[in-house]
C-alpha cells in the first residue's frame, strides 16, 4: 500500500510538457523498431533458402514468431501510445479533476513498463536474429570460397 502512494507522488512530479515528450519518445523508438522489423523480415526472407541449407531452421523458427509476436505487439503499443497521447489534455485544461489526472498518470506509468518490456524482449530477439543471420552469410561465404 505504501509504494503505490509513493509512485503516486513520485508521478506529481512530471509536467505535462514532461508526460508529451516521453509519449513522443515512444512513438519515435516504436516507428524505428517497425522499420527494425521491416529490415529483418526481410533479411530472413532473403535468407531463407541458406538458412535452411545451414541447418538452422530449428533454432530461426522460434525467433520467426518472437518476431511476429513483437510486430503485433508493436500495434498494440502505437494504439495505447496514441490513445494516452489524445488524453493528455486531462492534464492541461485548467479543470481540477484529481482522478481522472491520477488514472492519467497511472496508465502513464503502466504504458511506461509496457514500453521498457517490449523494447527488452525486441532487442533480445532481434540480436539472436542478427546473430543466426551472421552465421548464415559466414556459412554462404565458405560454401562460396569452397566452390
């Protein structure tokens, strides 16, 4: 009980000016992480054909659907963003409205973590990716140089 009142006091401390360039912080990092995304369905698309040659379909396949679950979650994510973003004037219409600005900072302070974890399991999967792609372009130059 006492932490929730203390994360309460701790989020009085953020203008609203504060609250709007985080958003915007978030929707800048989540555009770059869809291109990110672009960027590696693509690569795996046109790696596809070594990948499987490599025998390393097994170990692609889960990080394929990490992959896929990270582009849907990434919608969810611009929606809510867009949503608290379009609320924000709860906090700057000179109305005095204390629970709806608590509800407003609360769901601040959730989409916050919500955005820390995506960011946190994204980069994880994307530099497994990276790295199993690596191995694939080393694996294609060998077969190369060994032809």
């Amino acid at each position: 009980m006492e932490t929730k009142s203390n994360k309460r006091r701790l989020k009085e401390w953020f203008s609203a000016e504060e609250l709007h360039e985080e958003s915007k912080k978030w929707f800048s990092e989540l555009k770059f992480a869809r291109d990110e995304q672009k960027f590696l369905n693509t690569m795996v698309k046109d790696y596809t054909l070594d990948i499987i040659d490599s025998d390393m379909f097994k170990s692609v396949q889960p990080l394929v659907q990490s992959l896929n679950q990270s582009e849907k979650d990434l919608v969810d994510l611009f929606k809510r963003v867009q949503l608290h973003e379009n609320q924000l004037q709860i906090m700057v219409d000179d109305i005095n409205q204390e629970k709806m600005e608590a509800a407003y900072l609360d769901t601040h302070n959730d989409l916050s973590m919500d955005v820390s974890d995506y960011f946190m399991k994204y980069r994880h999967t994307k530099n497994l990716m990276f790295d199993i792609i690596s191995k694939v372009i080393k694996h294609r130059k060998q077969k190369r140089l060994l032809n």
